[in-house]
C-alpha cells in the first residue's frame, strides 16, 4: 500500500506518473479489479474523470463526490441544457448513476454549492480503438456548434460533399440540432469520416 503527496493530474490530459505507477505496482500484487474511490477537487473532476475513463488502467468502477452541476452534466439525455461533449465522452466509457446527495453543510469549509455521490460504472464491451481518437476530436468539434442543425454543423467541420455523405450513411435527419445526437450516433459519424474535422 502506497500513499503518495502529489498532484493526480500532470496536464489536463495526462495522470501523474507517480499515481500511474503506483496503481500498476499494486495491481500486479492483486487480482483484484481497479477501483477509484475519491472526493475530487471540483476544479479537476471533469478532466480526472475522463483520464480515469481512457486510462489503459481500465478502473472497473468509481465511486466519486463531485459538484451537482458536473454530476448532472455526466449523465444528461441529449436535447436538454447540460447535454454536451462531456456527456458523451463519459457514455461511451461508461454508465453514471447518481447515489446520493450531500448539502454544503455535509462540508468544511461549507462550499457555496450542493454535491451528490455517483457511481461510475465502465462498459465492459469498451476498448480504446484506432478510431477513438476521431470519435473524440468528432465530438468536441460538433459541439462547438450544439445549436445548429447537423447538416450546417457537418458541413462546418468538413464540407458539403462529406456532409450529405456522412448523413446519408449514418440516416440522420438534417434538421436535427447537435445537441440531440445519441452517443451512438457521434460514433457513427465518426466512423464514416473521411479522417479529422477542421477546427
């Protein structure tokens, strides 16, 4: 057992090397699946989450205090307000049930917002592939134009011709808004570019 004094983020996308190697120094003693238990700082938890999530580490699952905002972004359906790149970058890994909530009076010092207790469950079908990069850069660059249709936002991102090819492919309907693509459908997308958007 290690306890270590470190940051667990290097870079906004890489884990702290020293928490890596631990982990792994642990996990060859053990046959037991990797979990992660965390009452994360609120400043790192979307980008810690999604580290923990495309880690090669694999963490079966996590249970983890975060912001009720951050949590409700996590697991929002598409169409609503908090629906974004986020969510769908943490669907694809994994499922988020939200267990329990915790007042800012459950704290000290009592922060100025409300926390709730989730468990992140990971797909077991999930592996990274050759494609999740696309899929990834897919996402965060059609979000970058959530409100307009799909057929205006593919275009944006690639041209005219890939737009009317990506739509016939995949079955989308044109009017559709970004903000109502399924985490399925950005996989299809992305599987049917003809390599990265621009921007």
């Amino acid at each position: 057992m290690a306890l270590l004094r470190c940051d667990f983020l290097e870079s906004k996308h890489r884990i702290s090397q020293a928490v890596a190697d631990a982990v792994r120094s642990a996990l060859a003693e053990s046959e037991l699946p990797l979990k992660v238990v965390s009452n994360l700082p609120y400043s790192i938890s979307s980008p810690a989450v999604v580290n923990l999530l495309e880690w090669d580490l694999e963490p079966a699952c996590m249970c983890l205090t975060l912001q009720r905002e951050v949590a409700e972004r996590m697991a929002a359906r598409p169409g609503t307000k908090q629906y974004g790149s986020l969510t769908v970058g943490v669907d694809y890994w994994a499922t988020v049930e939200e267990l329990f909530a915790l007042p800012p009076g459950a704290f000290w010092p009592r922060p100025d917002v409300s926390s709730v207790v989730v468990k992140i469950v990971r797909r077991r079908d999930r592996q990274r592939s050759a494609g999740y990069e696309l899929f990834a850069r897919t996402v965060r660059r059609l979000f970058t134009s959530r409100r307009k249709t799909v057929a205006r936002a593919l275009r944006m991102a690639w041209d005219r011709e890939t737009a009317r090819s990506i739509i016939a492919s995949v079955g989308l309907e044109p009017a559709t808004r970004v903000e109502q693509l399924t985490t399925e459908q950005f996989e299809a997308i992305a599987e049917c570019a003809p390599g990265p958007p621009t921007g």
